[in-house]
C-alpha cells in the first residue's frame, strides 16, 4: 500500500465527515512507510487514523463504518478495520459490533485477534451468534477470526492452547451453502488437524454424509492427513488405505536441472482388481538440505475412480524455484509416488548449483 491507498483512504475520510483530518492523516501515514511490510504497513496507517479521527471512540467508529464502503482495495479496508483492534478492546461490544459490519469491506479476521486474545470466552460467543447472519462475509468471520493457524496473524493463546475452542462455530456452518464460507471452515480444521488430528477424525466421523456442502468441507478439511496417509481420513472421503493397482513407466524428467526449470512427472497406473477404486494419487518430493538433510513435501496429483482392470496415464510439471517458505539446495531430490496413503515406487532428479 503506498501513496494511492493512502490518498483513497483520505479521501473516504474527508467525504465521510467534515471532522476527519485528511493532512493530519496523510502526514501521520506517510512518514516511514516505505520500509515497512504489508501487515506492517496496515498497523502504520491504523495508527495514522488516530489523530485524524475525532478524539471520541464512539463518534470515531461511527466515521470508520461510512468510510469502508467507499475505499477501493480489500487491503485499505484491512488498514480502517485495524484501528478497532489497536484502540477498541476498551469498548468490547461495540468493537465487536463494528468488526462484523467492517468485515464486509475488507476482512476483519486481523482485527479480531486482539479481541479473542483478551477475552476468548466473549468473542466466542459472539461469533458463534453470527454464525446466523444472512451476510456470508459476517460468518466467515466467525470461523476464520477464529482458526488456530491463521496466516499473517498473531497467535492467540487460549486457541493455541485448546485449538478446539471454536468447535461450536464450526459446528454451526458445517452444511454453509456460501463456498466463501465452506472454505474458511475447512481450513479451520485443517488448522486443528495439525495439533488434535484424532480429535479432528472423531468429530468429521459424526458429520452427515448426505449434505454435499457438508462432504466438500469435511474432504477439504482432511487434506493434510490425506497426505499424511492417515486411513481414517482416507475411509472418510470413500478410499481404502493402498489399492490394487500396478505402476508402470514412473518417471521425472529430465534427470538434471538447475533452478527455475521444469521438471516432468509421469505414470501409468494399472489396476489389479475388476472391481472400481477410488484413488487418491500424490506425490513427496524429498529437497535436499545443506549437510545431506532432506526435507519432504507432498503435492496433490490426482482423485479419481479407476475402472476395474483400467489403466491411466497421469503427467504433471512444476518448476523447481525459490520461494520465500522454501530454498532451494544442489543434491539429489527423490520423488515418490503415493496412491491411496502408501509409497508405490520413486524416483528422482539431480538440482545442479548455479
């Protein structure tokens, strides 16, 4: 966010209230921006709003509520939405009541962590009563406020230590028919299923299985044990733990690259059965580490049934580059092929230094 979001910002600002103070703003928020991160830069511009603000709380929100619909990018609302959590947690209700209008301009699931940090038990339950709100961004508030893991977001104690605490919201959104909110609910327990996964198994085991909203979140909420080859979460979505079936021609090609080709992967799968599998087929591959360590990720290739006595080609390609949650290293990389929980075969490619 740089100088255009901040001139939209002002500009909600002055044409929401004659009270707002668009140079006091502007000065505040421009001075050290530029060497500041995004969720750096979004705390920076809540705190400019302060001294632009009127000095009452109460009047200020009332500014704050008028100005969202009018600015222009997710991230400025983010920025408006973060002054209720810098300045809010002495006006709780409000606040919260704030952040579930705000939420609909630009997520407010930052913002409510300091509520949920401060008083767990009360954010909770009030955003386990917006799990009823006809507005599909106001629940998914109510389930992505809440996730353990939440990306770019501080941690919040109380979830950290029982990272189940939301169970009751999640429960209530388990069928939701807005996809904006399925996904929000299955990564909240992808979330979980990091720390409690058998709790995770336990409670997706007693879902319904006749809701196809219900099905797509519990096999989206299951995809990091799925990868683990955990076989309660395979019988979950319909797949046996391994599979009757052949591979044949697994390769990665070419053999040798440097950073930032391609690499090829390949196979024909065959089946042993005549009767139909459901067949879930991914990939580990195993990147080398300086010392001769190794570190192991799994790819998802392919779900789909394969016909009794049936033969499939799969081919997939990935261009092996840095990124900032991973660095590449020279060695030997192993590929393994993973149908249905288990290691069928592997193979591999060699990374080159520059």
């Amino acid at each position: 966010m740089g100088p255009q979001a901040l001139a939209a910002i002002a500009d909600a600002g002055a044409a929401a209230s004659p009270r707002f103070d668009r140079k006091a703003f502007l000065a505040a928020a421009t001075d050290g921006l530029d060497a500041l991160s995004i969720m750096d830069r979004v705390r920076h511009i809540a705190d400019a709003l302060r001294p632009a603000l009127p000095a009452d709380y109460g009047a200020a929100l009332d500014v704050i509520q008028v100005m969202a619909p009018q600015l222009t990018h997710s991230f400025q609302a983010i920025a408006v939405t973060e002054y209720v959590a810098r300045f809010g947690l002495g006006d709780f209700d409000r606040s919260m009541d704030a952040l579930a209008v705000l939420t609909r301009f630009g997520t407010a699931e930052f913002a409510i962590r300091p509520f949920l940090a401060h008083d767990a038990d009360r954010a909770l339950a009030t955003m386990e009563g917006w799990t009823a709100s006809d507005d599909e961004h106001v629940r998914r508030l109510a389930s992505e406020g809440g996730r353990p893991r939440l990306p770019w977001a501080a941690r919040v104690p109380a979830l950290k230590a029982d990272p189940t605490r939301a169970a009751p919201i999640l429960e209530a959104l388990k069928a939701d028919p807005a996809l904006y909110v399925r996904k929000s609910v299955a990564n909240h327990l992808n979330d979980i299923a990091k720390d409690r996964p058998d709790w995770l198994l336990d409670r997706l085991a007693g879902w319904p299985q006749h809701d196809p909203y219900t099905v797509w979140i519990i096999r989206h909420a299951l995809r990091t044990l799925i990868k683990q080859g955990e076989p309660r979460a395979l019988a979950l979505i319909g797949v046996g733990h391994g599979a009757a079936v052949t591979v044949r021609n697994f390769t990665v090609e070419p053999a040798v690259v440097r950073l930032g080709e391609r690499i090829a992967i390949s196979a024909a799968i065959v089946s042993d059965s005549s009767e139909n599998q459901p067949l879930v087929v991914d990939y580990r591959v195993h990147y080398a580490r300086a010392g001769g360590k190794t570190a192991a990720k799994v790819f998802k290739w392919k779900s789909f049934c394969l016909a009794g006595g049936g033969t499939i080609a799969l081919r997939i390609s990935q261009v092996i580059r840095d990124f900032s949650t991973r660095r590449h290293h020279p060695g030997r990389h192993t590929v393994e092929l993973i149908v249905n929980g288990q290691t069928m075969t592997e193979s591999g490619f060699d990374l080159l230094a520059d």
